[in-house]
C-alpha cells in the first residue's frame, strides 16, 4: 500500500497526510496533540521535498522483499486469532 502511494507522486501522498489529518482530528479528543506529534512534522517536510525525492522512495522500497518472519512479531498467530474471532461472529 505504502509503495503504491509513493508511486502516486508527491501530491498523493500529501493529500492522504491531509486526509489523515482530518480522521485524526475529527475522530480523537486529542486529535490536535496527536497531528502536532505525528502528522504536521510529516506534513511539513514532505512539502519541503522535491517530488524525485518521493520517486527514488517508491524505488527504494520497491526493491525491500519482506516477510512475516522479518518482521519480528509472531504474525501467525495474531492471523490465526484473528480468524477465530471471525469465525465466533458468524
């Protein structure tokens, strides 16, 4: 998902910052604390970024091969949990 958006171009990925902005905001109490810690500084230096800059990104993480074991946390069986729960709903 992440690479896709990089391959959108620079404005995508700062109308989806934006977007996240207002879903933050709307939706927390805090929303206003938790855009000035995560998302304005983001937000601030993506505008400050030539475009190539998120193309050579999209490049870079295209070029990462990852997999579950790589990423450290036992994702096998939060996915079987998760499949649990789903099945309990039914």
């Amino acid at each position: 998902d992440v690479e896709h958006l990089l391959g959108l171009g620079h404005t995508a990925v700062l109308r989806a910052l934006v977007q996240c902005r207002h879903q933050v905001q709307r939706t927390s109490e805090y929303g206003y604390l938790l855009n000035r810690i995560w998302l304005d500084d983001y937000c601030i230096w993506l505008q400050q970024q030539p475009p190539r800059r998120v193309d050579r990104l999209c490049s870079a993480l295209h070029a990462v091969a990852l997999c579950k074991d790589d990423i450290g946390w036992p994702l096998d069986a939060y996915e079987a949990l998760a499949a649990e729960d789903l099945d309990e709903g039914r």
